[in-house]
C-alpha cells in the first residue's frame, strides 16, 4: 500500500507519563476483536518526552477510519482533546513525523485530515482538529 493520506485521531483518554499505547492495543484485540491495533503508529508522552510507537505493522491494512484503511496512515496521538489543551511537545513531534511521512510517501498538504472528517466524530478533538487546519495550509 502507497498511502495518499494521513488521518489523525485522539484516544480520548488522558495522557500520563507511563505508557498506554499497551492498553490501547490490548482494548483493541480483545474488546473489539481487531487483528491488532487500529492505528499505524501514535505519539505519546514517555517518561518526559514524546515519542513515536509504532502501531500496526505498515504492510497490513489499519482499522482506524471507515473507507480509507486502505489508502491511509492513521496516526493516534494520545490524549482527549475535545477537552484538553495539546500540548506544544507532541505538536511538535507530530508535524516532524507528518512532515517525514509526507517526505517518504509524496502525500501533500490537503491530504492531512482528522477522523471527523470522515465519520460522525469530533476525533481528533477539537483542540487538535484546530492543529490539523493549521498544518495543512
């Protein structure tokens, strides 16, 4: 798969400083049912810094947006932001992973979305939609 888009979500769960990507893979497998985690890869706050976890593996289809698995990477960052404000340490992770995935795959800039865009959502959050506006411009 050449993915033609990014498409960022939200966990709707509050950030700490240990990790939850486990728990959110965990939930996934065995509350939904999934293969694996839905997300392709997520960006968490790690001890006192923000990392990139890879999600599932990139040569299997995600599960993270209704009609454009297939065709898309989705990136979950960590964090309810329908509610919380996002911090500036994982926008800026954020925008250097996009900005490689954009690199790697030639994806442009209007091809950067949030889930709201393609499902009855606020994901990624409003405050994090916000960013998602911003980026693509």
């Amino acid at each position: 798969m050449k993915p033609e888009f990014i498409i960022v979500h939200h966990s709707l769960t509050k950030d700490g400083t240990t990790v939850s990507w486990g728990a959110i893979r965990k939930y996934h497998i065995e509350t939904m049912g999934w293969a694996d985690i839905g997300y392709d890869a997520g960006i968490e706050l790690v001890n006192d810094q923000y990392e990139v976890l890879i999600g599932r593996m990139w040569n299997e289809t995600g599960a993270h947006t209704i009609g454009m698995n297939d065709k898309s990477i989705g990136i979950c960052f960590v964090g309810n932001y329908d509610i919380d404000p996002v911090p500036d340490g994982i926008k800026q992770k954020g925008i250097v992973f996009i900005r490689f995935l954009q690199d790697l795959y030639k994806i442009p800039n209007e091809n950067i979305k949030g889930h709201c865009e393609y499902a009855p959502k606020t994901c990624p959050g409003k405050n994090l939609m916000e960013w998602v506006r911003a980026i693509r411009i």
